[in-house]
C-alpha cells in the first residue's frame, strides 16, 4: 500500500476547505441567483438553504473523516459502506467529468480576470491561458504538498480578508443607503416558481461546492481524527458565514433586479463604492481565489485517482510516490491533463453545471455511508459523531434528492447526458475487474 506523509496541520486543513471553496462563485454567480429569483428575502433564502445543506453534509462528513481518516475520502466511505462498484463509480465520474470540468471552470475564470488586466480579450486566448495555469498549478503540486498547502494559506486569506474588506467598505461608503434588502423587496419582477428556486440552488451549491474536498486528502493530515472533524466544521461554518455577509453587502449597494443584469457583480458594486480603482482591485482578488481554488480543486481531486489505483481500481502506477517529493506525482499530471483537455473544448457554463449534476448523486451516497457503517461497523472508532443523527444526514439527502429531481424535469438533456457517462461506468467496472482476473 502507498503510502503519503501526514504534512498538513489544522491551519492547512481548514485553509484547504475555505480556499477550494471560495473561488469566482461569489463574485459572479449572485447575478444568475437573482435572475432567477428577483425577489430579495427569497434570494437570502436560496443562499440560506445551501448553506443549511452543506453545513449538515459538512457535520455528517466529520464522523465519517474521523472515523476514516484515508487518502480519497468520500471514495473510502463508499467502498467501506457500499462496495467497489459505487466506488469505482465515483472514481470513474472524477475521470471523465467531474474533477476536468471543475478545473476547467475554475482556470478559465482565472485566465479571463488575467487577460482583462492585460487588455486581452481574445476567447481563444482564455482557452489557453487556462490549460497553461493548470499545467503551471500542477507543477508546483508535483514538487510537494508543503508546497501546495503554502500557496493554499496564503491564497485562502488574501480572499477571505478581501471579502471582509468589500463588505465593510460597502457598508461604510455606500452610496445610496436607502437602496437596501428592504426597500429592494417592492422591485421585484414577479413570483418565483419551485422549478426557478431549485434551478437557482444549483447555482448556488456550485459557489458553496469545495467543502468535501478535504476529506480527499485525508491521508495527509496529521492527527486526523481530531483536526478532520474540525476542519469540516469550522471551515465550513467560515464559508456560510461571509458568503451571507457578501450577499448582504451586494444588496446594500445595488438592488436585487441590478444584480440580474450585472455578471460581474462584485466589480459593479465595487466601481460604484470607490470608482475604477475598485475594478481593478476587485479584479485581482478574484485572480487570486480562482488560482486557490485551482490549487485546493488539483490538489485534493489528484487523491481520488491515488486512491482508487492503491486500491487495485486504477493502474497501480498511478498510486506511484516521488522518491524525492514524496507527492502522488503521476496523478496530479493525470487530472492536471484531463482538465486541460476539457477547458480547451468547454464553455465555463458546460463545466460548470456538469459539474454539479454529476458530484451530487455521490455527495449523496457518502452521506448514506453513515447510516450503513452505523449499522455494519458499530464497533468503529469514532471520535467525532454527527450532532443530530438520524436527522442531519436526512436534510442533506432530502435536498439532494429535491436538486437531482428538479435538474431532471427542468434541465433532461444535460441530466441524461451525465447520468449516461455516470452509468458507463458499470461495464467498465465489469471490464476491468475482468481484466484484473
């Protein structure tokens, strides 16, 4: 069994959650909320519900990543509770859509911030520059993870105290304080519809998504079964809290049908606080988060393939350690390969909502694992149990099964085109099981 160095403290671990999490979501997609739900008390609700749904997948996680204190994390939890298949499944969904649409949304956000302040605005010149940012991101991730968790603090503060900065300027300067939450509440363009809600939840998980993404590299913390638990509470109860700060700040400045009409919205309500010079301020924060989250995202998801190949569900050779790094090297370059291939093909938009539609139906089978290794390992250590059970796992798979639901009837092309490549991956388990013997 390949074996990786347990590196990475508290600090790191949570800096890894908050920094894979926040990336361009917060600065551009409120604007695709508020389209759909131009009312503002219903759009504070869609950002309350996710972060209800991720602080109990968050919650439930802990017991699973103390009790389970493994490289692949939510990999493990299936395996352990449901089998190779379901495995092996979610191993193949990372290969084929998952981790490349991630890095590929992710990069390109990053490439068009970069070539805006360069006067750059060719979209092919976006394509590029994203595939070159994942190869530069998976270079320094080969040379060590002590390496890689450096750039992931330093990114994950600078973004995290720009946030703070945007909202308390906001409230300090604004210009126009009775354009309020309140006030906004009379300009909206109608009712919203349940579909519309769950449509404009989707976007709002894909913004909170990145808070599993430590349990992946849960070989690699130390003293895992008390800073795990930590680590996915703490970081996660960070993240709720500025994301609703934020939006609070957004609708301070401008009203909810504004935001609609603005893709960038955090540029827009910064110009409008303290002029161009906030653009440009603003536009350099959201490079930084994006490259974190680049980092965090190639980082973590590289420790899916590690740990699916160890297991004898990949290439042996892909669980290969550098003698010298002792990092997973060959499976960075894999997922760093597979994501500049979907971003040269791709639009953000297609990465972004197969991303969603395809992590989901496992987020969800990882939170059942607890109920089943409740049952099937009772004598399990477990430092850390889920505050709440039965009932905080059944929230989250109660809204998993409303998104995956709404996403069927309101979006079945793309629903059916994931869920094909997703079940493509059962005669492929045939195969290479086959193979093996």
């Amino acid at each position: 069994m390949a074996e990786l160095p347990r590196r990475l403290g508290l600090y790191s671990a949570i800096a890894v959650l908050v920094g894979t999490t926040i990336g361009s979501g917060i600065f551009r997609s409120p604007a695709g909320v508020a389209e759909k739900i131009p009312d503002p008390t219903l759009f504070f609700l869609a950002w309350i519900a996710g972060g209800l749904c991720i602080l109990s997948g968050a919650l439930t996680y802990a017991e699973l990543a103390g009790a389970l204190p493994h490289t692949g994390g939510v990999f493990v939890y299936l395996r352990e509770a449901f089998g190779s298949l379901l495995a092996f499944l979610f191993g193949w969904a990372e290969l084929t859509i998952i981790r490349a649409s991630a890095l590929g949304a992710i990069s390109t956000v990053f490439s068009e911030y970069l070539l805006r302040l360069a006067g750059n605005l060719d979209p092919a010149a976006i394509h590029y520059g994203a595939a070159i940012t994942i190869l530069f991101v998976a270079a320094f991730n080969s040379a060590g993870i002590h390496i890689a968790a450096a750039v992931q603090n330093f990114t994950t503060c600078s973004k995290y105290f720009a946030l703070v900065a945007l909202v308390l300027v906001s409230l300090v300067f604004s210009p126009d304080p009775s354009r309020s939450v309140a006030p906004a509440a009379a300009l909206s363009s109608g009712p919203t519809n349940i579909g519309l809600f769950g449509l404009a939840l989707i976007s709002v998980l894909w913004v909170y998504d990145g808070w599993a993404d430590v349990t992946f590299i849960s070989g690699e913390i130390s003293n895992p079964e008390r800073y795990l638990p930590v680590a996915l509470i703490v970081g996660t109860l960070a993240v709720i809290g500025i994301y609703l700060a934020a939006n609070f700040a957004y609708l301070h400045v401008i009203t909810v049908l504004e935001m609609a009409r603005s893709p960038l919205v955090a540029a827009d309500v910064t110009e409008r606080l303290v002029g161009r010079t906030g653009v440009t301020l603003i536009s350099i924060a959201v490079m930084i988060s994006t490259f974190g989250t680049l980092n965090g995202s190639l980082m973590t998801g590289s420790r899916i393939f590690f740990a699916m190949a160890d297991d004898g569900l990949f290439f042996r050779k892909i669980a290969a350690v550098h003698p010298r790094f002792h990092s997973p090297y060959i499976s960075i370059w894999l997922t760093a390969g597979l994501g500049t291939v979907f971003v040269l093909i791709r639009s953000f938009e297609q990465l972004a909502d197969t991303f969603v539609l395809a992590i989901w139906p496992f987020y969800a089978a990882g939170i059942a694992a607890v109920y089943v290794l409740r049952r099937k390992r009772p004598d399990l250590a477990r430092p850390y149990r889920v505050w709440g059970y039965p009932i905080t796992p059944a929230i989250f798979l109660t809204a998993s099964v409303f998104l995956l639901a709404n996403a069927l009837i309101t979006d079945f092309a793309n629903v059916w085109f994931v869920f094909a490549i997703l079940l493509a991956g059962v005669p492929a388990f045939w195969i290479w099981q086959a193979t093996r013997r």
